[in-house]
C-alpha cells in the first residue's frame, strides 16, 4: 500500500502579548499609595517589541495578590490602553450564543479562531470559563497583534460583544459596494469598539456579593446608522490591516487550537461543570488577568 502523506510542518507560535481587562478589583498605583479601583484595559510593559509598538501611551502599575509565602503581592507595569479600546478580531464566526453552547463546540469554535474552555477540575471544584482571540490593536507606531481573553464573568460579555459584531458585519454586507467588495465582511475587516461599562454589576451571594464594570461593545446596531459612510469609514479597516489579517489567519487558528488543548491537558477530563446560570455563585476570586 502506498505511504501516507507527510503531515505538514506544525506553525511555530510565539507567546502572544495580552490584552487584558480589569473590571475595577484591580489596585493602582495612585501617587505614592495603591488603591483598588483600576478599571480598563491593559498590556503587560517589559517585551521590547511590545513596548516598540505602544511607545507613548501611558503607563500604569498594577498590584496582584499572590498566594505564595514569599510576598502578598506582585507588582507589574503596563500599557494603560484605557477604558475604551478599538481592535480588529480574527475570527469567522460563533458556534453558539452562550458559554455552555459554546464549549459544547470547542473544536468547531477553534477552527473559527476562538478558543472557549471551561475545564472541569479532577478535585469537583469550579473553575472560570474562558473566551480567547486573536486581535489587531492599532498602536502608536504599527499594528500589535495580542491575544484579548475574557474569563468567568467576563465570558459571556466577550461573547455578547462578539455575537453583535457579527451582526454588524452582516447589516455591512447589505451596505457596501459589491463591486468594491464581493466577498462577505469578514469580521477583521471591522473595529470592534470595547469600553468599560459606567453602570457596576453585582454577582455572587449574600456576604459573597461584589459590584464590578464589566466590558461592553459599543457598536452602533441601528440598520439606518449604520448606513452613515462616515460611520462605516471610522470602524472599517484600512487595506494594510486587511493584508495582516489574512496573513495571520493560519496563525490565529492555530493558536486557538493550541490554547483549547492546553487548557484540556490542565484539567484533565475536561468539559462543562455546570449549566451556565449557576457558574457565577460566591465570592469572586480575584485574577491579575482579569479582574
């Protein structure tokens, strides 16, 4: 029988910078003084590409509690992006409209470009959902190419965010210039404009209750609106970012694949812990990558 075909070379993916939302549990350093109220998003300071790229936005230090004897706390440096952000998301679609859906099509969603894990720990406790992506984010000195995670809380308002994004894109396809444009909107092609919400949700139970900002979309949904050119210019992308977005394609889906597969080698047996409207309950615990 003849020799199977060699399997193509694996893509070789680097650790991708991360933009990361604290939803105002997070202590900044204000004068000479911590104080917990940081709300916004943030990238990691100290990766010389990274910094190349942000050059010139404002910095912020973060205080992280630690739960290692050696210090209470961990203090990092960072890329103040501030609480309204614009970034280019490469995916191509959802296989669900909810967390629980969604890890239910884990491979499928991977294959769009999104990685979604909600692992189930060997010990019965709970652990947070996750919701990953590949985005453009337009810097002061070119386009940085990071990875913006959402998780527990924040999921299911990454996924609201991303669900409306493709809605916008479609509303597009009946707007633009087909001979301009004879492919469908792919959603790279579209800013998807992120903020920091001004009205606090509380979750949890009882004493367990906290008050937080969580991240919103602040798409313009409206079908007249959208119509307006001057609209569609602000938030469509310029064809440089539409030649990096096809060149990483590849990338973004790899990279989905591998962080799925990371996340269920974690924890092994991994799936659904638990219909999702019973995910949220207690005391939330504080994580220095989004909280």
């Amino acid at each position: 029988m003849p020799l199977p075909s060699r399997a193509p070379k694996p893509l070789s993916l680097p650790k991708m910078p991360r933009i990361a939302y604290h939803m105002g549990l997070t202590e900044v350093l204000d004068g000479k003084r911590y104080v917990k109220s940081f709300a916004g998003f943030v990238v990691e300071a100290g990766n010389p590409d990274v910094d190349a790229i942000l050059e010139g936005t404002p910095k912020a230090t973060l205080r992280h509690p630690r739960s290692d004897a050696k210090s209470p706390y961990e203090i990092k440096e960072y890329w103040n992006l501030g609480p309204d952000i614009g970034v280019f998301p490469i995916f191509s679609g959802m296989a669900g409209t909810t967390i629980y859906d969604l890890v239910k099509h884990q491979a499928e969603q991977a294959n769009m470009g999104i990685a979604v894990t909600w692992p189930r720990r060997t010990d019965g406790t709970k652990s947070k959902s996750s919701v990953s992506l590949l985005v453009f984010y337009p810097g002061p000195h070119g386009l940085l190419l990071a990875e913006l995670s959402a998780k527990g809380l924040m999921s299911e308002y990454m996924i609201d965010a991303l669900l409306t994004h493709l809605d916008v894109c479609e509303a597009l396809d009946n707007i633009i210039n087909r001979e301009q444009h004879p492919d469908p909107v792919f959603p790279g092609e579209v800013k998807l404009p992120l903020h920091v919400s001004e009205t606090e949700v509380a979750f949890g139970k009882n004493a367990g209750k906290t008050s937080v900002y969580p991240m919103e979309h602040t798409h313009i949904t409206d079908p007249d609106k959208l119509k307006d050119k001057k609209y569609i210019a602000k938030i469509w992308a310029p064809a440089a970012f539409t030649s990096e977005i096809e060149a990483q394609w590849e990338t973004a889906i790899a990279w989905a694949k591998n962080r799925l597969a990371s996340a269920n080698r974690e924890a092994i047996g991994s799936g659904p812990i638990a219909p999702v409207e019973t995910t949220y309950e207690g005391e939330y615990e504080e994580d220095p990558y989004n909280s």
